[in-house]
C-alpha cells in the first residue's frame, strides 16, 4: 500500500474494509505516536529525577501527576464529548460534526480564560498579603499556565480524533512530550543556575517547561487541523457564531469527565498519597529521609508505567465505535474490541517479563545510583503490574465512552478510585512500607478490571479467552528459554551498554517468534479479528 493509498484512509472509508484498515493503521500509528511520546516522557522523568535529585523530584512526583487531574478537571470532558459527537456525524453530516466541534473548543479556551484570571488574582493577593511564600505563589502560577495550555492543546487535537485523522492526531502523541522534555530541562537549569538548587524555583521550572510544551504542541495541533479540513479550523475561535450546543456537550462532557478523572486517578493516587503521608513523616526518621521515600516510590511508578502506552492505540476506538453504534453496526463494534484486545494483550506480554527482568536495572541506569536497583525493582515491577490493569481499563473506558454510554465508565472508574483511596491509604498507615502499599496497589487494580469488564455482558460484547492465555504462555515460555540459553552472567558488556540489555533484547526476541507462531496456530484458527 503507497503512502498516498494509506492517507486516503484516514480521509474516506466507505466500506467495511476500508473502516478495518483504518482502525488497525489507526491504532498502530497511535501506538506509535504514543510509544515515541512514552519515551519522551520518560527522558523527562529521568532529567528531572538527575536534575533535582530524590529530594526535590518527591515534590516534583507528585504535582506532575496532579497536574494530568487538575488538567482534567479544567477541560470538563468537553475534549471527548467533541471526540464522540464529531465522529458520530463526520460520515454523513459534516456540518453537524463542524458545530460540534468549534462549540467545544470555544467552551475549553473560555473555561481556560476564566482560569487564568481567578488563579492570578488568587495566588497573586495570597502572595502579596504574606500567606504563602514566592516559591509557592511560582509552583502554582507555573502549574496554571501549564493546566491551561495543555487544555487548549488536547481541544483541537481531539477533534482531529473525532474526524478520524488518526495520522494528524498521532503527531500531538509526541510532540507535546517533546517540546516538554525540551523546555523543562531548559527552566530547570536556567533556575539552579539563577536561584541555586537550594531555592526549590527549579520545580517550578520543570512545571513552567511544561506550559511552554503545551504552547508549542497547540500551535502544531492547529496547523494540522487546518490541513484536515480549513473549515473546521476558520470555526474554532469564531465567538460570534454558536451553533447552540454548548448544553449537549457540557452534559455528556462531565460524565465522561468524572469517568475520566477517576481513571486519571487510579495512577495517580498512589504517588499523591505516598508523598502527602512522606510530608507527615509516616515512612522514615527525618523529614529529608521521607522526601527520599516519595521520591524513590514516584520514581518506581513512572519509570513502570509503561503500559500505559496502551493508552495511545485505544484512542482510535473511541470515534470507530461511535461511527459503528451510529449505524447500528454491533458487528463492526465487536471486530473493533476484538482487534483492540488481541493488539493490547499481545504488547503487554513483552511489556511485562521486560520489567520482571530489568525493571530495577532500568531506574538505577537511566536514573543514577540514588535510585538503587536492589531496593526499586520490586515496587518497579509492581508498579508495572498495577499499571498493566489500569491500562487494559483505559480500552475498555474508550470503548464505553464511543458506544455513548458513558455512565459505564463513571460507575467502574469511582469504584477503582474508591478501592484504590481506601488500599493505598490502609498499607501505609497499618505497614508503612512502600512495597505493601504497591501490593495494595495491584490487587486494587485488579479488582477495578473485573468491574469495568463486567459492563460489557449487558451490551452483549466478550473478551476472548485466547487473547489473554497465548501472550501469557508464550512470555513465561521465553522466560525460561532465555534463562536457560542466555544466563546473564554470560552476556557481554560493550562499551557503556550493560550486561541486562543484551537478555532483555534476546527475551523480547523469543517473546515475538513465539507469539506470532501462537497467533498462527490459536489466534487466527478459532477467532476472526482480521478480516471484517
């Protein structure tokens, strides 16, 4: 298939097979976008744990992930409700998709402004009557411009969802990531260079470096949509012009936002409630001793959330299957979650024995030795697992959220966050150890799993056995095959590369012979996800 061939894709698909192959390239550049992004991200994560050191990131931890909830509660659900609308009408009412999606992004630049204003006024009365210290009133300026530029950015690039321009929208995968990774480095050195490490204003620099990513990331997201469709883009900021949804939207919009905030939350309530208990001196001595526990246990779950490059191959689903409901086509809604859990099962077989092997070898390579390996690789590889299940929610959470039944999600999300709050919260006052509370953690998430997937008998949809028993078998069979003929003891070490990474590569390997040749065998011989 020609590059030209596979764009027209993206831009019409008039048959079955043409919407298959649109998913499935959909979801592969998706997952690509969002793998190239998970890098980027995790490069951010390793500058800042070096930059900073476990001290200061146990406070940097922690806001960064607040920082995705706050960002979620900003933009109300009005990103996915234009996502769900936009892809329901795109086929055969453009002009209705067009409302639908230049309503919206006016509602989030307009929430945004007001945002704007009342936190400058808050934090700049606050400071200046003496309340809360230069630091602080720097941490929560920079936190607000970054909440709202990361907002204007997911508004546009959403819509290039809903028309299905899976291949625009892939682009903001990574290049947000990027441009953050770029800027924080740059404010956080600019600030210890300025200010001295010792001030603290570097966490407000990795904050700021975020804000600017945003920026950056927007002003792509819009060049892009205006080459999709330039009718959609001379809409977006026209205010004297409603098509009068605004209702409609913000009705479904905060649904879908409590669904989402909760799922947002189930990653990120762990590293909120460590490091609030590490503030109260829960787990060490010293204060510093505590900061250094937050820090280690942030660490541990970002550097494990690998999984969670799941999240950008499902995001395709959500405007396929609200096409598919709108048509009445539960056949096509079924191929579309088949298709979706045997790619997401078979990635995170690889996804699971690397971090069994290397997890804690990763932190403490990319990290450096205050982030020992000894002590990180059971929380890393809990952490991974926890995070695996949260993962699959996220498929299943799109899935409900394209069939417009939204209130699925909410009711699966609010449970998670309930286990997870009343979990994470009894391992660490009853233990006060960080590796019980990731034991908390993962039978939490698991629990979560079993709800969401319960929703899906009364809208008459399954999930394969198979898709979960051939990646599981086969990864504790290359598990073993590795062990036995590539012991690590007996890998080479060359120039700065160490030893670990030449098994991993060999694991990673026999993980993709043996999954392909289980597919062949299993997969394809008794379940049709490939053809429509």
């Amino acid at each position: 298939m020609s590059i030209r061939s596979k764009i027209s894709v993206f831009a019409e698909a008039p048959t079955d097979e043409a919407k298959s192959k649109r998913f499935s390239l959909g979801a592969l550049l998706s997952l690509a976008g969002m793998s190239l992004g998970g890098l980027f991200l995790a490069g951010w994560t390793v500058v800042m744990t070096r930059l900073l050191g476990p001290a200061d990131f146990g406070i940097l931890g922690p806001i960064f992930q607040s920082y995705w909830v706050l960002t979620l509660i900003a933009i109300a659900g009005i990103h996915m409700a234009v996502t769900t609308y936009v892809a329901h009408h795109w086929e055969k009412e453009r002009d209705r998709a067009r409302d639908f999606g230049s309503d919206g992004n006016k509602l989030v630049f307009i929430i945004g402004i007001c945002l704007l204003v009342s936190s400058s006024v808050l934090l700049g009365g606050l400071f200046f009557i003496g309340i809360i210290p230069g630091i602080i009133a720097a941490i929560g300026a920079s936190l607000t411009l970054a909440i709202f530029t990361t907002a204007q950015f997911w508004s546009v690039t959403q819509i290039l969802l809903g028309m299905q321009r899976t291949d625009y929208f892939s682009v903001g995968h990574f290049s947000f990531p990027f441009t953050a990774l770029l800027s924080s480095t740059l404010f956080v050195i600019l600030a210890q260079w300025r200010w001295g490490a010792e001030s603290q204003m570097d966490i407000a620099g990795g904050i700021l470096g975020l804000a600017v990513g945003g920026v950056l990331a927007w002003a792509l997201a819009r060049h892009l949509l205006r080459k999709a469709d330039i009718e959609m883009f001379k809409s977006l900021y026209g205010f004297k012009k409603r098509a009068g949804l605004y209702k409609k939207i913000v009705k479904f919009g905060a649904m879908t936002n409590l669904a989402h905030i909760g799922y947002t939350l189930l990653n990120t309530i762990p590293m909120v409630l460590v490091g609030l208990f590490a503030a109260r001196g829960v787990f060490a001595l010293t204060h510093e001793e505590n900061l250094i526990v937050s820090g280690h246990f942030s660490a541990a779950f970002l550097y494990g959330s690998g999984a969670l490059a799941l999240m950008g191959m499902t995001f395709p689903i959500i405007s396929a299957m609200s096409e598919a409901e709108a048509q009445g086509r539960k056949d096509l809604v079924q191929h579309y979650l088949d298709k979706i859990l045997w790619a997401s099962f078979a990635i995170l077989g690889g996804v699971l024995i690397f971090y069994f092997f290397a997890g804690g070898k990763m932190v403490e390579f990319l990290a450096g030795e205050e982030f020992p390996a000894e002590l990180l690789h059971p929380m890393v590889v809990l952490a991974a697992l926890g995070i695996t299940f949260t993962g699959l929610n996220f498929v299943l959470f799109n899935s409900y959220i394209g069939l417009k039944k939204v209130n699925y999600s909410a009711m699966a999300m609010i449970a998670g966050v309930v286990l997870q709050a009343i979990a994470i919260t009894a391992a660490i006052r009853i233990y006060g150890d960080i590796i019980i509370v990731g034991r908390f953690f993962l039978g939490a998430s698991m629990l979560t799993f079993l709800i969401t997937a319960y929703f899906l008998h009364p809208l008459k949809l399954k999930i394969v056995p198979l898709f979960i028993i051939v990646p599981a078998g086969c990864a504790l069979l290359a598990s073993v095959i590795t062990q036995r003929f590539f012991p690590l003891q007996e890998m080479p070490e060359i120039w700065v590369i160490p030893p670990f990474i030449f098994q991993i590569a060999a694991l990673l390997i026999m993980y993709a012979v043996l999954f392909l040749a289980m597919d062949k065998v299993f997969l394809k011989k008794y379940v049709e996800i490939v053809t429509i």
